[in-house]
C-alpha cells in the first residue's frame, strides 16, 4: 500500500491510524506548497488534488475517514468495531465531523494558516467570526458527549476519534476557540499519549504543521 500525505489535519488522521496499526504502508510526501497535488501523475489518482489518498492494489482511497476505516478493517482491528451498532455510531460521528466541526474549525484553519503559507491575503474577520460562533456551539455537543466517556463510542478507541480530532493539534496556531471544555480537553489528552497521534510522519524530522 501506498499513502500520498503532507503534514496537513485530514493527511494526519490516516497517517496517525496507519502507524497506530503498524500497517504496511510506504508513505510519499505530497508537498501543497509546491503545487506537487496538481501534477498530473497525482491528479490521475486523486482528482481532487487534496490529500491523503491511498493505492492499495487496485483500489483507490480518498478522504481521510475512508482510509483509516481501511486500513483498521483490513488490520482486523477494533479500531474499526465490529458491531454493526458501533460500526453506525463511527459513520454519524465521521459525518457530523465533516458537515459541522471540522468544517468550521478547518474554516479558521485556512484563514489563520493556509492564507499566511500560500500568500492568500490577510483573515476575513466575517468568516473568522461565523466560524468561531459555529465551533463554539458544536465543540459544546462535542464536550457534553464526552463527559461520561473516555473516546466517542465508549470506552474504545476507534477511527471517529482520529477523525474528529484532526484540526486539534493545530489549535493555538488556527485560534480555535476550544479552552473552558473540560470533557473535550480530556479525550484529546487521551489521544496525544497515543505515539502514532504525536508523530504520525514517516520522517521524524519532517515539520509539522502544528508545532
């Protein structure tokens, strides 16, 4: 197998699953800053131009949530649960991360991060004060389901918790307004003792986007 990554939020949550698997998968670096997402090499397997994207065989993987449920349920690990009641709650928080928390705190991410990196301008304080308003209300849902619980399905770790958690590494430089949520700050310390969350790179002196 073979996963095209950058050093980017979604691009961590399936590097992070993949060494938290040991899975055999050869990394290659897609450097965004150098337009290398646009060559037409890359555009032939993913043509969107985003990352991560996965080639395993013939089959051909985008979206950081489908790669890690992949790569779990090819390891035959719990990650990925087998109850098909669990396997449901993995599908709403994977979708309710995509249409509303990740949206909205990727939203801050790009005016407070991409912009500087790719010479995009100055923030737009109207998109940084929707974002904020939106982030505030979903991190709360997000706070009150984990107050009784140590990841989102329970007591067991899975995908939907590298998924959801894929802006917060980049929380202070993105200014995502998330201090003062005790049960979320909790579950996310959970997660940066885990080794693959902390370094999900190949290349332990690659930067990281979110030093």
């Amino acid at each position: 197998m073979k996963l095209y990554y950058y050093e980017s939020p979604n691009a961590r949550t399936a590097c992070a699953v993949a060494r938290h698997l040991d899975a055999p998968v050869e990394f290659e670096r897609i450097d965004l800053t150098a337009g290398e997402h646009r060559r037409p090499d890359y555009l032939a397997l993913n043509p969107n131009g985003k990352v991560p994207t996965l080639v395993d065989g013939d089959r051909v993987l985008w979206e950081s949530p489908a790669i890690a449920c992949h790569l779990a349920l090819k390891a035959g690990s719990p990650l990925w649960p087998s109850a098909p009641e669990q396997q449901i709650e993995v599908l709403r928080w994977n979708h309710w991360n995509a249409a509303h928390f990740n949206r909205h705190a990727g939203a801050l991410f790009f005016e407070h991060i991409a912009k500087p990196i790719f010479g995009l301008g100055a923030p737009d304080p109207t998109v940084v004060e929707e974002a904020n308003k939106h982030l505030r209300h979903f991190a709360k849902v997000l706070d009150a389901h984990l107050q009784s619980r140590r990841y989102l399905l329970g007591d067991s770790l899975s995908v939907a918790d590298f998924s959801v958690a894929a802006m917060l590494p980049w929380q202070r430089a993105a200014r995502l307004p998330l201090d003062g949520y005790a049960g979320l700050g909790e579950w996310y310390a959970r997660l940066e003792a885990l080794p693959a969350w902390r370094q999900p790179y190949p290349d332990a002196g690659a930067v990281d986007m979110a030093a």
